[in-house]
C-alpha cells in the first residue's frame, strides 16, 4: 500500500512568492486549517518543499 501524507495549510499565503501560492493551490489548499491527503510521491515531496514553511505534513 503506498504512504499517504495529510498535508494542512498552517499559515497565509498573503505575501508569499507567486510559485509558492500556485504550489498552494496545486496541492489542494484554499483555507488556513485545511487538510487534505496525497498519495506520497517525489513531485510530491518537492512540491512539499517549496511550501515546507507554510505547510504541516504527517503520514496517515
């Protein structure tokens, strides 16, 4: 079975770089407090990255 990780918006994006908002989106996330869970990947993993400061990743 592949790992899920649940990934939760914990700050604004207000004032972030434009690639950061659009990797927001791209994950899934709209609201602050909002979890949503992928399906672990590397383009996962790197898009986890780019966000790593905005973002709170645990493995479900």
């Amino acid at each position: 079975m592949a790992k899920q990780l649940a990934i939760t918006l914990k700050k604004s994006i207000i004032g972030a770089k434009k690639n950061q908002k659009a990797t927001v989106e791209a994950l899934g996330l709209r609201k602050i407090r909002q979890t949503v869970v992928q399906t672990d990947s590397a383009s996962l993993r790197g898009m986890i990255t780019i966000v790593a400061h905005l973002v709170e990743v645990t493995e479900v």
